[in-house]
C-alpha cells in the first residue's frame, strides 16, 4: 500500500548521510561477499527509517520462482547490474502495513540503483579474488623467481622464489625498488607492448628481468609479468676463472686479455652470444656477465690483438650493433696480476670497426702511407709500417686480411720475401705489391695460398678500393 502522506522526509538528510557513512563503511569488507551484503543491508535500512532491509543474491544454480524467495506483503525492487539481475532488495514492514510516499519510493529506487552497481562491483572483485588465488598457486610451482606488477611498481603477485631473490616480503612485498622500476618503465617506452628485458645491478647483485605484458588483475593500470634471472653467481664464477687465469699465466710467464663486450642499447643481445662465446673458449669460467650492460671474455697466454682476431673470427658484423669491445692485457710477468679485474686502462673499440678486415701498409714513403691511409681507411682497419723490422713485428702480433707493400723497396730488403713472411703468420693473407709495373696478378710468384695483385703508381684511388674490396671480400685471385 502506498500513502501519500508520509511524515518521515523531514528527517531523511540526515539519515541519508548516516547511510552513505555506512555504504562506505562496507567496503572494508569486500573481501567477504557475506559480509559486504551485511553492511549494505544495514545502510539500506538506515536510510529508510526501517527496521529491516535484506538483500537477495540470485544463486547460479537457483531453481523456482522469486516468489519463493519473499515474504508476502514486503515490498521487493531488483538489483539490475550491466543488464544482468544479480538479486533484489526486500523491504519488511515492521507491522503488517507499511505506508510509503512517493519520495520515500524514489529515495528506495535509487538507493537500490546503488546498491545494485556495489554489488556488481563486490561479484567482480571476488572473480578476481579467485582469479588471483589460482595465479599465486601457478606462480608458486615456477622453477624461477618471477612477479606480476602494476605500471606503478605495485606487486600483485609474487612467488616463494622471487621474494628470496629480491629480498622482499612474500605476504606483503609492497613495491619494486626504485631501480627495478625505473629500468622496466624506461624499457616499456622503448619497447611498447612486446615482451622485452633489461639488466639491473644491485649491490651484490646482478639479475635480467624479462618482462611481458598481461591482462588486469583488478587493476586500472596495465599489469605486467616479470620472470627474474639471478646472474650473481654466474658473475662470480667469471671472476673467479679470471683470477685463477692470471696467476696461472702470471707463474708461465705468460701474457692474459680481458674483452669486455658492451651493449647499452640492447644489452639482451649479449646474453644469447653468451652460448656461443663460451663454446669457442672452451670453459664455462672463461666467458660471462660482467656489469649490467657487459659481458667479460678471459684469453689466457694470447696478447690483445691475437684475443682482438679470434673475436673477428667468432663474432658476424650483423651481430654487432652498437656493441663496443674494451681490451685489457697483463704482461708477460705482471705483478699484479689482480688488477687484471679492474675496468681502468681498458682500451675502446666500436665492435663494428673492430671486425672489419685489417690492412698492413708497408711503404718507405710516409706520405704514401698517409695517402693509402686516407683511402681505406672508411671500410678497413688500417695499420701503417715505414721499416721492414716493424712490418715483421706487426705480423708477429696479429692477424691481417691484406698486406699492400712495394715489391722493390729502397731499404734493400725485398718486398717478396716479406710478403712470403707475412703469408707464413697468416697463410689466406692478400698482398697487393705496389710498384711501377702494369695492374694484374704476380703469376710469376707460388707458394701463395692467394696470388698477389700488382697496383701500379701512382694510384687511382677509385681503382685501388675497387680492387682491395673484391679481393678481402673473397672474389679475388686464388692461386
């Protein structure tokens, strides 16, 4: 029954508010579905000077008719959420006939609006409550450390294992760290959103994240997965390898190099050369992580430029990139042999220079030298030798693609026989002999696993790379 003439509006503000106050109370409870409903019942019957409000959920598996579910003569409105009915509001008069008006009625109607969406939003959050549950259980069986964050840093879920790796409270482990985070944004934004990865260095640590987008996880922000690799130990092992190497050639009398590879722009790169690089040195200590943008490679007994020209050999120029390549050596009887780990004094190359083909010039005349020079050296690594002694001891201590030299030096020392030198250090080595004498192969010389090539002066520059290009790049004469 409805009357018109209800006495209750002049009170109602403040019973509205101390409804609301209540309809936000209820949110402490949300984790509870039973209890979230209590507290909303009671803000219901705050509201509206009641003595008794109850909310009925729709179960899933609900068989009848509503009429089953209330009492006759209450009044019932239904809980409408995203078109879908989750239940209804019923109302209980305190005696046999309750009289409402119509403000009462609108102020019933929208309330149970209301309560309609806080439902909704309570049934969503306990899904993701399950949701949740069966990650972490997931998330609990992985071999690795590995969490699920907000874009704000804000973990969601953390295993056993990531919670030992970052030093952090499994049951509340708050936020990422400061680094952590500040790396993962920064890789994001280069990244977009693919899977990517990215190294961070803590004190006493070293770890790779990989990190890949995933759905929400009852949050606005974008949620990400991050699976932790601890590189602290593999770092340690390098180290150690490292040191054992220097005193073991420092007892030889024996010289030691250290490469060290870096790559700021896509240090992930390094990682997957690391399999590689390790095969090639033979040991698993030899070959490692270094800093968070840098492997180290040890090369016991060998000097630099022999360490430098079996990289060349390893390492494909498409693999370089934006890598640089840092080189220090101990001495033949260092000693200090422990300074072999330090990163001052290291001499820097840019990988892709590094591997490409290495020319020796040997000329008497400096101002030849410069002028080849200045010729080769935008696509080659170029070395220059005015004297015979200097050109034997560059051979000596590295490997060279080409050697351009005079075939009838001034010095009285025969360009010939140098060259047959330098073939004996590098057997597939290409000699150029520059002279006064028509262009073409010296078919008149053997023993040379390629035929030299006669460059006639003076030199046509255009001519003279045309034919360095064709031959370092494999198509030039073989005898």
């Amino acid at each position: 029954m409805i009357d018109h003439r209800s006495n209750a509006v002049g009170h109602r503000s403040g019973s509205v508010e101390r409804a609301l106050r209540r309809f936000g109370a209820a949110f402490a409870h949300i984790g509870s579905l039973d209890r979230f409903t209590e507290a909303l019942e009671k803000a219901m019957s705050e509201a509206m000077f009641l003595r008794e409000a109850v909310i009925h959920l729709a179960a899933e598996d609900q068989s009848g008719t509503a009429k089953d579910c209330f009492s006759s003569g209450s009044l019932v409105l239904p809980l409408l959420g995203n078109q879908v009915a989750r239940g209804a509001v019923e109302v209980r008069s305190p005696g046999a006939r309750r009289p409402y008006g119509p403000d009462e009625l609108r102020l019933l109607s929208s309330l149970t609006s209301f309560c309609a969406s806080l439902v909704e939003h309570a049934l969503k959050h306990a899904e993701q409550g399950r949701d949740l549950a069966i990650l972490r259980y997931i998330f609990d069986q992985l071999p690795v450390p590995v969490l699920a964050c907000s874009e704000s840093g804000r973990i969601l879920i953390l295993n056993a294992r990531g919670a030992a790796c970052l030093r952090l409270s499994k049951s509340e482990p708050g936020y990422l760290g400061s680094e952590i985070h500040s790396r993962m944004l920064a890789a994001c934004e280069k990244n977009g959103a693919s899977s990517f990865g990215f190294f961070v260095a803590l004190p006493g640590q070293l770890m790779k994240a990989t990190v890949s987008p995933c759905p929400p996880l009852g949050t606005m922000e974008r949620v990400y997965c991050m699976t932790i690799m601890d590189l602290t130990q593999e770092r340690e092992r390098l180290r150690q390898g490292l040191f054992r190497e220097a005193f073991r050639c420092r007892w030889l009398n024996k010289p030691l190099t250290r490469i060290t590879l870096r790559n700021s722009e896509n240090p992930m790169a390094l990682i997957e050369m690391l399999p590689l690089l390790r095969h090639r040195l033979g040991s698993d200590d030899r070959a490692g992580p270094w800093e968070e943008d840098a492997l180290a490679l040890a090369f016991p007994e060998i000097t630099k430029w022999q360490a430098l020209t079996n990289l060349r050999e390893w390492l494909r120029t498409d693999q370089s990139g934006e890598m640089t390549v840092g080189v220090a050596m101990m001495e033949a009887g260092s000693d200090h042999p422990e300074e072999i780990g330090e990163s001052d004094g290291e001499e820097i190359f840019r990988l892709k220079e590094m591997l490409r083909p290495a020319i020796l010039l040997h000329d008497e005349n400096p101002e030849v030298n410069d002028a080849l020079e200045y010729a080769l050296r935008g696509d080659f690594q170029v070395v220059k030798s005015h004297c015979s002694a200097a050109t034997l001891g560059h051979l000596a201590e590295r490997r060279f693609d080409g050697l351009i030299i005079e075939r009838y030096p001034r010095d009285g020392v025969s360009g010939v026989d140098l060259a047959r030198r330098a073939a004996e250090f590098n057997p597939g080595i290409q000699v150029f002999f520059t002279g006064a004498f028509a262009e073409g192969t010296c078919s008149d010389l053997k023993n040379f696993e390629r035929l030299p090539v006669a460059i006639p002066k003076p030199f046509r520059v255009d001519r003279l790379l045309a034919l360095v290009r064709e031959c370092l790049d494999g198509r030039g004469p073989v005898s």
